[in-house]
C-alpha cells in the first residue's frame, strides 16, 4: 500500500512527512510544487497510475487569507479545483482521500463551538474557496474524509508563533487582536491526528467517510495566544518580551474578513476514530521548546 502525500512542504505537510518517517507501515511518497501539482489533472492523473497509491492525504492549499481576495482565481483553483481532482481520482482509482479544510468556512456569528454538520457560511474568498473544496471532495463519493482545523502553527513555515517571536525581537509593544475567538492547533499534533486515521483506513475494510473537526483543546483570542507565546518564552529563557496591548477588530482593519468566532466542536473525531485532543498551551509549549533547540531565538 502506497499512501500519497501532496502539500508535503507546507507547515502540516512537513510534519505528518517527519511523524510518517517515524512510523512502520505503508510507504509514503510526499510530494510539493513544482513536482506535483494538484491543479493540472493530467499529470496528477498520470501520476496516480504511476504510485497506485491507496491513500491520499492533502495538505496542498492556498493559505494566504488576505491576499486571496485579490488572487481569487489561484485560489480558487488550488483550494477548490485541486480538491476536486485528487477527489475524482481517488474514486476512479479505488483510493481514499484525507483532505484537511479550515474553520474559516463559517462565518463565526456563533458563541458555541462549531460542529460539522453546521451550515458553512464562510465571510471571505479563502473560506468560500475552502467550502467550495470540501463540497467537490464530498460530491465525488461519502467514503473520503476532510479534516477542518483552525489556528495552525508549528515548527515549519509562517504561522502567528513564528510572528510573534520574530517580533519580540524587533519591537517593545504589539497590538494583537482581542475579539476573535478560536482553538489553536498544533501542526504535529494534526499530523499525528491524520496519521491516526490513515492508520485506520488501511486496517479497516469500511469506514465512516465524512467531514471532522480537528484541533487543540480550548478556546482563546489571538491577544491570549500572543500572551501565552511570550509567558511561555520568558520561562524558556527569551531575555525580552514585548508588552501586549489588546486591541478590537475594528482598529486592526485586514484585507479579508475573519470569524469573530470559530471554535470548533471535535467530538466526531474522538467518537469515530478514538482521537482526542490536546490542551492548546501544552503543545504551545512543547512546540517552541522544540522550535528553540533547533534554531535558538533566531525567528
Ligand atoms: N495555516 C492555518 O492557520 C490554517 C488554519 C486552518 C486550516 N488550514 C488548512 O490546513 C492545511 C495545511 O495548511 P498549512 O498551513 O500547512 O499550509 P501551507 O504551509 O501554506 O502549505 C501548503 C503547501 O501547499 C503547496 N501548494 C500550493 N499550491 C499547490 C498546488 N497547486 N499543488 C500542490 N501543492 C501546492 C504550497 O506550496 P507553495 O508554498 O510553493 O505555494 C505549500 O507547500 C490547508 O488545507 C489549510 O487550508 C490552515
């Protein structure tokens, strides 16, 4: 059994590749740009006669929020057409598809943790790009699975952790936002999270196929998060951390709209695939402890 990887550079893709190689079981091919693309069906389909893979995991995405809403059609194209493709091949070819997709397909006038079965109403082209994605991967077949998380961070590539450390370098004082509620989610705590399922497709002949919820266990605002960061710095040895001010949505204007609130109720996952979750400020913490051994402060 050959289980394909696509988005495989990514700040997720990275770590479930890291988190596979650790693992026995079936071979992994992990795949990017520019050797994989999902939005060209051709040669994603050539590709697929060539690996025959039983599994496919898709981390691949457009992830720039802001820029999307004026680079609606790349957007699109990844998050939306990209989903659609691996989708129609998996089902042509016998495979099953793990896709992962964000809170930002709700539009966060909630004050109770999402569930999957909400309706989506997402406030901004990525979101709506997203929603558009997961309904192409579903329409293809009930079997495949899509993973929604919320507030990525982790060891590899841009994420809010990496910002805000870079920052206390630079600067005595942020602004950081305090009316928007969410669930921090640790990248290799998803990785294992998808591993845990992929494990579980290749051992089991059926399976419950649907969307999930995924991420770290409580809810927060990005000013907390921030506080968290630096709280957690301090106690590891960063000599100055900035003073934190909260500020509201309103005085922090962003090019794309975002849900004032979007946690996400996860209790889908733990139910049908034994998956819980972790405290968000203990993988925050172990996180920049491993960020810190591997580059020191340097972000
Ligand atoms: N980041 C978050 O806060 C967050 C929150 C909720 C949900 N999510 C979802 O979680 C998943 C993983 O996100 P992430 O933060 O790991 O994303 P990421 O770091 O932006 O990684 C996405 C990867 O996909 C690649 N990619 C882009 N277009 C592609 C294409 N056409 N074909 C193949 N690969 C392509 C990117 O390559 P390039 O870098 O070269 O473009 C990048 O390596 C995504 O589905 C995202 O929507 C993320």
């Amino acid at each position: 059994m050959t289980i394909l990887l696509v988005g495989s550079r990514g700040q997720l893709g990275r770590e479930v590749e890291n988190k596979k190689a650790a693992r026995s079981g079936s071979d992994m091919v992990a795949m990017d740009l520019p050797e994989i693309d999902i939005t060209d069906l051709a040669k994603l389909s050539q590709m697929f006669s060539e690996l025959k893979p039983s599994i496919v995991i898709n981390t691949a995405a457009y992830t720039a929020v802001d820029a999307a809403e004026t680079q609606a059609d790349l957007c699109y194209a990844v998050n939306r057409d990209g989903p659609a493709n691996l989708a129609g091949l998996c089902v042509k070819t016998g495979a099953t598809l793990i896709h992962i997709s964000t809170d930002y397909v709700f539009d966060g006038s909630g004050n109770t943790p999402y569930h999957e079965d909400d309706p989506v109403s997402p406030i901004g082209v990525y979101g709506k790009s997203k929603a558009e994605g997961e309904n192409a991967v579903m329409a293809r077949t009930g079997e495949h699975i899509v993973i929604r998380t919320s507030w990525l961070y982790g060891k590899y590539g841009k994420n809010f952790v990496k910002t805000m450390l870079r920052l206390a370098m630079e600067k005595d004082t942020l602004h950081v936002v305090n009316d928007q509620y969410g669930c921090p989610t640790c990248a290799a705590d998803l990785a294992e999270a998808v591993l845990m399922i992929a494990d579980f497709l290749e051992k089991q002949n059926g399976h419950e196929g649907g969307i999930y919820h995924y991420c770290g266990e409580g809810i927060t605002t990005w000013y907390d998060f921030a506080t968290s960061i630096f709280d957690i710095a301090a106690e590891l040895g960063l000599a100055k951390v900035p003073k934190v001010v909260p500020v509201s949505t309103a005085q922090f204007p962003t090019a794309a709209k975002r849900p004032l609130f979007s946690a996400l109720d996860c209790s889908g996952i733990e139910k049908s695939f034994g998956i819980g979750l972790r405290p968000w400020k203990q993988s925050l913490k172990r996180t920049i402890q491993e960020m810190v051994t591997r580059q020191g402060w340097n972000f």
